[in-house]
C-alpha cells in the first residue's frame, strides 16, 4: 500500500474527535471540505451571483451538507422576480437535498428517531428554534408557515442559509430527515409532494373524499400533476384534469387522470362544466382541488361539484388576487364543503417518504416531473425558463 496516498494527518484528526465526542467529519475519497462555499444569492430583482464564503464552523448541534440538488419553486420564482417577502439579499432553495460530511457530537438522530450518520442523504423542513410547542407529533398545531425554512431566510454572517449553494449548515432547531433509501430525484420532489400529501389529508376531514369519489384537479403545473398522483396512490382512479396546455393534460394522464379537459376549447362556464360533467359521464364531481392560483379558475370550479360535494383550495401560496363567487349558488345551496390547505406539517412531511415509494412501486413516472436541470452557474437562466413555464419542474443540480 502506498502510505504517500494515504492523509495521516487527516485520519488522526477524526480518530482523536471521536475519541472525544467532538466533530465528526467525512468526505469522499481523496477530496477535502474546501475552505470556502459557493452560494448563490439573490442580490437584486432578477439577479442571482454565486459569491464564496469561508466555510463556517460546524458547532456540536450542526451538520454540514454537501448539496446534491435544488429544486425550483414557485416561491423562488415570485421571490426572484418580485422580492414580495422584502428578503433581498438572499440565499434561495428550499427544496434542497444532500449528503452529510460533517457534524457536531450532539447529532445522533433525525427529527424522526432515525440515526444520523456521515455519508447519510438528508432533506430539512422546519426551523423551530425555541418553540417548545412544536414536535413531530404535534399534528395540526402549526405548518410550515409559522416557522423559518432553509431558503427563505435573511442573510447573516453563515451564509449557508439556502440550498441553491454547494454546502449548507443546518443548525440547531432545525428539523433534518434521513432519505438514504430514496434516490436524487425523489429527494428534490419531497418538499412540493408535501403540499399534496397536505392537501389531501385536508380533503379527508371532510369525510367525502373516498376510494370511489369522483375528483377533478383543475391547474396541472407540477402541483397539480402531483395531486393526481398522490389521489392514484391511495384508490382513487376516477380523476379528470383541468388545464389549458395540452402538453401538461397529456401528462396528467400519465399521472393517472382518466380523462381531462382543455379549458382553451371551450366558451363560457357553462360550456366548460358541460365538458367536465361529460368526462364523468354525465356527473358532476364529488371533490375538486384547486390547484392554479388564478382567481378566475377559483370561482369557475364550484360549478364542477355536486350537491353536497367537496372543495380544497391549494393554489394561493401568495396573495393572487380577490375571486368572485356568489355564496347562494356556490356554496350554500349546494351545501359545498370547503377546506383550505397551505403547505405542510412536519408529519406530511415525514408521510410523502412513503407516498414517494408507493408512487413508483405502482409505476407514477415521478422522474419525469423534472423537466429542466441547470448547474449552480446557471441559476439565473433556470428562473427565467421557470418563469417562461417551459417544461415542469426546474431543478439545481451540482456535478
């Protein structure tokens, strides 16, 4: 064996930290943590540069990923051409995923029991801090949205903050899952698969969503794509996707939607709701999800359910705007059953690891979600296509 090629030094170093329960630290063979990290950071309007940071240091609560992927949401998308959070500047990606190659002697489990060690692939959610309210079995007491995430934080001295970079440092209070058992793409999926699991947990407590239910998905961007796929993963095989672009409906089908509809070949209301109840054979639907984010598509679907049927609305993860809807007709003479849905607890999250693999075991192409792939570098050109809607869903990749 040539001891030449072997870091003495460096294996030392990690016998000694684990004899003194300190730091413990692995990289692939013949590669070292570098001294600095590459982020990128939104620094204006339309404007991402990838900067370099020292590498900070790992406390006894941290871990240090090496980024894998990223994928791009639509939050990403409003943030980077709108700032409507007031963030700017800021380390972007919260749909992030990586390997561990570094971490403090505090770390011995995930946010759900399981054990952490180095090499592991791992995804965040939530940053609690001191919310001493807040466990992994505190079902409904709070969603993602009254707590930090990874991405959407103000810059500090770290810099770390986002998963569009090639490392990322979670720290103490954060909430971190080990995926070893699911591939990068999966990965990249968990957290937009999440609000679908979300949402159709919320569609359950109405008590009318049911194997046998008839179910239309109005909007098939990538939330909607994945809402067909989580309501095929549970039975559900009566399902009519509602959209402009034929592309997207082609898809829907492949997602298990048995029929769908484009909005673009029909007049008026009345003519699109003809065509919906057409689809399902002369009925209306049972359950509707709302999945687009156009106030005007909120106000048309009530007129695809039944009597006594269901709505969830999932599209407005930002302000879009005021919907018109007449509540006689609409909602109280129909006795429509509302429900809202806004991302994600952090049980729906742990939950998508197994829709994730039932959705393949059962042959979904989740893969193919992932349209469009840019390296760090291209940051900006990945926003823009996703902003053009080119393709489905956008995604970070590092070599």
């Amino acid at each position: 064996m040539d001891m030449n090629s072997i870091n003495i030094e460096e294996i030392v170093k990690q016998v000694l930290a684990g004899m003194a329960g300190g730091t413990k630290t692995g990289t692939p063979a013949g590669k070292e943590i570098p001294k600095t990290a590459k982020v990128a950071v939104l620094t204006g309007l339309e404007n991402f540069e990838v900067k370099e940071y020292p590498m900070p240091e790992v406390g006894d609560d941290d871990i240090l990923v090496k980024v894998e992927g990223c994928g791009v949401c639509g939050t990403d998308a409003h943030e980077f051409k709108r700032d409507p959070f007031g963030l700017i500047p800021v380390a972007l990606g919260h749909e992030g995923t990586g390997e561990i190659v570094k971490m403090g002697r505090n770390v011995k489990k995930d946010s759900a029991g399981k054990d952490l060690k180095l090499g592991d692939k791992v995804v965040t959610c939530m940053i609690f801090k001191d919310n001493p309210d807040i466990t992994m079995f505190d079902l409904n007491k709070q969603n993602v949205g009254g707590a930090d995430v990874y991405g959407l934080l103000p810059d500090d001295d770290i810099h770390l903050n986002g998963w569009f970079a090639d490392y990322i440092l979670i720290r103490k209070g954060s909430t971190v899952f080990n995926v070893s058992d699911l591939d990068l793409s999966s990965r990249i999926l968990i957290e937009p698969c999440a609000v679908l699991v979300h949402a159709v947990e919320r569609a359950k407590t109405t008590g009318i969503l049911r194997f046998n239910s008839r179910v239309v998905v109005q909007g098939c961007g990538p939330i909607g794509l994945i809402c067909i796929a989580v309501l095929r993963t549970m039975g559900i095989e009566t399902i009519v996707a509602v959209d402009g672009e034929q592309k997207r409906l082609d898809f829907a089908k492949k997602m298990g939607a048995s029929k769908t509809v484009n909005f673009k070949e029909y007049k008026g209301i009345e003519a699109l709701t003809g065509a919906v109840e057409a689809a399902f054979d002369g009925h209306l639907a049972d359950f509707a999800f709302q999945c687009t984010g156009s106030p005007a598509a909120h106000s048309n679907i009530y007129k695809f359910i039944r009597n006594g049927g269901g709505l969830c609305e999932l599209g407005f993860f930002i302000n879009g705007g005021d919907a018109t809807i007449n509540p006689h007709f609409d909602l109280c003479s129909k006795e429509i059953t509302l429900v809202g849905s806004w991302v994600y607890t952090l049980r729906d999250y742990a939950t998508t690891f197994d829709f994730l693999k039932r959705a393949k075991g059962i042959g979904l192409p989740m893969d193919e979600l992932i349209t469009h792939t840019f390296p760090l570098e291209e940051i900006n050109e990945a926003l823009k296509t996703n902003l053009r809607m080119e393709g489905l869903k956008i995604a970070i990749i590092n070599q």
